[in-house]
C-alpha cells in the first residue's frame, strides 16, 4: 500500500505540471476499454496425443554449451530430438521444404510456400536448446527435469517454458493446418535454432545467413518473449494482460580490473589500497550513482495502453501523461518504475548494470595483486555501450579506484529498434490472442507492448524484416504465485491446458497474418478458448 501511495504522489505531482485542457479534452478516450472481437472456434484437437508430442520434446536434454563443438553440449540428444520432430508431424516433414542449416545441421528452417510468392514471409521463431540443470540440483525438482512428467496440471522439466512449448505448438498447428487441406496465401516459415540460450550465432545467425543470401526480406518476425500474466499487471491492472514485446535491450559485458601491490595478509594496508578496499568503494559508488533513468517507446507505449483498465485514480493520468510526455513527467514516471515497482520495472527504464563474475587472489595468505570484474550491461534502444563504459570509468573516478575498463569484444548487441504497437501486425496479433483468450463477460484481455529485458534471437532476423519483430509466447503464468520466476530455474513448468490454446492461437495466426481466413462451424471446438480462459479465471482467483 506504501509503494502505490508514493506511485500515486509522484503520477499526481506530474500530471499536473501537465496541461489541465489537454487532460480535459482526452478524459473521454482514457477510460474507454476497447469491445472484444468475436471468439475464434479452435479446430477440433487430440489434446491428449498433442500433449504428449510435447512432453516427449522435454525428455531429450539438448542442453547448449557456448564452448563445445556446435555449441551442443550432447549432440546425439539434438540428434533424437530432430527424429521425434519429424515422427510426430509427418505431415509437416513431408508436405514442407524442412532444411537442416546451422553448425553441425543441427537448426531447422521449414518453409510452407504461399499461394502469392510477392508478398514477402512471415517467420516464426523458437528454439530446440535449453539451459543445462544446476549440477547438484536434480533432487530438487519435484518431478525429474527430464522427464516431461504431466502432474498437479503442469508439464514439468527443462524447457516446458523455454521453449520446447512454442516449438511444439507451432508444429501441432501446421499439422493440423496441413491435415484440414488449407494453405496460405503468404510463405510462412517456421525457425528453430540451436543455440539461442548461448547467444544464437551458429543456428538463428546462420538461418539469418541463408535468408540473406537469397535475397528474402522478411514481412515480420513472431518470436519468444512476452506472456500472458493471469493475474494482471499491477498496480496497473488486475485483470489478464498479455505481454507482447515491441522491443529488446541491448547487451554488452565490461571487464573492470583493479590492481593493488599486493603483500602479506597479516599486514593489510590501511590507506585504501588494497584491492578489497577499491572494490568496496567502486560497487558502493555504482550502488550510489546508478545509469540516468528515462522514460521512452516501448514503456510509453506500455502506459498508454493499461490506461483503460488501469483504476479509476490512475487511468487519466497514465493515458495523458503518454501522450503529453513533458520532460518533468518522463522524469518522474522514471523515478517511480525504478525506486517504487520491482527490479523488472526498475529495468524498462534504465540500463541496468550487474556484476555477475568476480576474479581474484591465488592463496589464502596473500593480498591480492589484482582483482577482474565482469559487469553484464542491459542496454535500452537508444543506448551505446560507450556511453555505459563512460559511465563506469566515471564512477570509479568518483571513488578513487584507478580501474582499467573495457569492453569485452565479440560478446554485445545494440538495443533493436521499436516495432509500431499501432501497426497491422501488433494489431492482428492482439485479435489472435483476444479471440483465443476470453473470459465469458468479462472485457477482453488486454494486449500490452513492453520492452523485453533479455535477449532472443530474433535480434538475427530482424535487419531482414521491414515490419519489425513481435516477442509473445501463448501460455499464462500467475505472477504472484512465482510461475514467471520458473524459467530457467528448478521445477520448470507450464500449465498443460494452456498448450491447446496455445496450438489454437498459432492456428489463428497462420489465417491473420499469412491468410486466406478458415471459418471453423461454431460447434468445432472452443476446446483451447474455453481452456484458456478457464486457466485466466483460475489465476485471477
């Protein structure tokens, strides 16, 4: 209550540095929530085989390694799982030109050709590799990481979440697709890298190669990111909000090495010299002066649209402060995000900075000569990594710590730019969700852009696209209940009646965004609408 108090000061505060007539003269428009379009009847489903395909993919441990041979860490686990993909949808191996690209012909490229070869392809992204399970951890799980076991309603194990689960829905959707005899009139291709948990290079960035080198530019790219959080948003919104990410931060590593002359350990100096007193006031100075906070597109756009389902107090503030963007109002919306919410807001408006591996002393006996840092940087669009390591050398000047610090070369990314949340595309993914994710009475889900704080490999296709990338995954977590925290972490989960949705929602997809439209009788099953909503009202309990 304490932190929504002081969120509702400083909004206030703000908003009224605004102009009072502009205020007036949009109060109508911020309270109006947009009607929901008609429910999508999903095609006729086996939920039960079409689970199991999925739960299968999660018994193969394909886990990445940055420093192994392809990047696999077990290739003949990549090998069987390449075998169990092309078993499970015959049709698609079949029917569809699937070409095996990548180090070690490990990544796949499909390719559905359209009825029109002038409009340029839709692609499709996700990925076959996982992160590996904490060695020491595996009793941990309540069901084993491997085992894609179905209980408590959850598939569990390593990749459920990310994301076998998007893999295997877009395939069961082109199976079905295939198996009912329609076909799109735009290309439709479907990516799976390798290795996109250690940065993507050798499966998406060689995909990307093999487009490039055949002249394809890309109508837009619908990869992993955002989610649907059942239980809302707040203090923005309580009801379902769907997360699609319209950008992604950039990334960098800085190397930071202080260096001391060392000595005997029982005659520590006492002048600040050592290199356990320049490392104390180096992160104290970064703790103290953190990176500029500011406010821009994707959040702004973020703002204005939870306005409408935002409370009554909130709502005209949200919607104008958006749109009027003074530079007090940036300003102080900033502050908020980054002292009053979370870390994960706290990271949509700055760059974020955190010290992740720590280099140092070679016997218990002997000061240290020289400690090395490495700081992993999160970039927001519009940001360089020059100007962070301006940043840091300023505030180890600012603590009296002579450090040496770079950049660490080959291991960083620009911020992508800022896919339009008014365009055609965010604007047919938002109907895809609102039609497959309804709750009986209840307004429509809201669909929200939002700036993606980690990385995809999307950010390899995206040159090749003229209508940008699109970051949305169809399954919901319950934020407060700790699902959102499961990826990548012990007991990795997701919930199993969310997949038939999921395979519903890429099925409406394929129609919206690649078309010809494929009207389902009413009576052919709102079996993954009425599961997801089902799943929406469960979570907002």
């Amino acid at each position: 209550m304490g932190s929504a108090f002081r969120l509702l000061t400083i909004l206030l505060v703000g908003c009224l540095a605004a102009k009072l007539g502009y205020l007036y003269r949009h109060a109508k428009n911020a309270s109006e929530i947009p009607s929901s379009p008609p429910a999508f009847g999903c095609p006729k489903l086996d939920e039960a085989a079409a689970l199991g395909r999925f739960r299968r993919l999660i018994t193969f441990p394909t886990v990445s390694n940055v420093s192994a041979p392809d990047h696999v860490a077990n290739p003949q686990a990549f090998h069987d799982l390449l075998a169990a993909l092309e078993e499970s949808y015959p049709r698609v191996w079949q029917q569809l030109n699937v070409e095996a690209v990548g180090s070690g012909g490990l990544s796949r490229l499909i390719t559905w050709a359209g009825s029109d070869p002038a409009l340029p392809p839709i692609l499709f992204v996700s990925h076959l590799d996982v992160v590996p399970v904490t060695p020491g951890t595996e009793d941990e799980w309540t069901h084993p990481p491997w085992s894609g076991a179905l209980a408590g309603g959850f598939v569990w194990g390593r990749g459920s979440l990310d994301t076998k689960f998007s893999a295997a829905a877009l395939l069961e959707a082109a199976e079905g697709a295939l198996a009912a005899g329609w076909a799109p009139e735009r290309t439709i291709m479907l990516a799976f890298g390798h290795d996109e948990e250690v940065g993507g290079a050798l499966g998406a960035g060689a995909i990307a190669q093999l487009l490039r080198s055949r002249g394809v530019e890309l109508e837009v790219v619908v990869d992993e990111g955002g989610v649907v959080l059942m239980d809302g948003l707040r203090p923005f919104s309580s009801g379902p909000v769907a997360l699609v990410g319209t950008a992604e931060k950039g990334y960098v590593n800085l190397e930071v090495v202080v260096r001391s002359p060392g000595g005997h350990s029982a005659m520590p100096p006492i002048d600040g010299s050592s290199v356990a007193s320049q490392l104390g006031r180096l992160l104290t100075a970064l703790a103290l002066l953190p990176a500029p906070s500011r406010l821009a597109a994707p959040v702004t756009d973020m703002l204005g649209a939870l306005a409408p389902a935002a409370p009554a107090w909130m709502r005209l503030l949200l919607a104008n402060c958006e749109q009027e963007r003074s530079w007090l109002v940036n300003r102080l919306l900033a502050f908020a995000f980054r002292r009053l919410l979370s870390g994960e807001t706290a990271a949509m408006v700055g760059d974020s900075l955190a010290l992740t591996m720590l280099q140092s002393g070679v016997a218990y006996n002997v000061l240290p000569q020289e400690a090395r840092l490495n700081f992993n940087v999160r970039l927001l669009p519009g940001s360089s990594p020059e100007a962070m390591l301006a940043h840091l050398r300023s505030a180890a000047g600012w603590a009296g710590v002579d450090a040496e610090v770079t950049a660490v070369k080959g291991m960083g990314w620009s911020a992508s730019n800022v896919t339009s949340a008014q365009g055609p595309h965010f604007r047919a993914l938002r109907r895809v969700i609102q039609e497959t994710w309804r709750q009986e009475g209840k307004p429509p889900v809201l669909v929200v852009p939002f700036l993606l704080t980690g990385a995809t490999d999307s950010r390899h296709y995206a040159a090749l696209s003229r209508g940008g990338v699109l970051r949305f995954v169809p399954f919901g977590v319950n934020k407060a209940a700790g699902e959102l925290g499961l990826l990548h972490a012990t007991n990795e989960r997701v919930r199993a009646q969310h997949f038939a949705a999921a395979v519903c929602a890429y099925t409406r997809a394929f129609q919206l965004m690649a078309g010809p439209p494929a009207p389902v009788a009413a009576g052919d099953a709102g079996v993954g609408v009425a599961g997801a909503a089902g799943a929406a009202g469960e979570g907002s309990a």
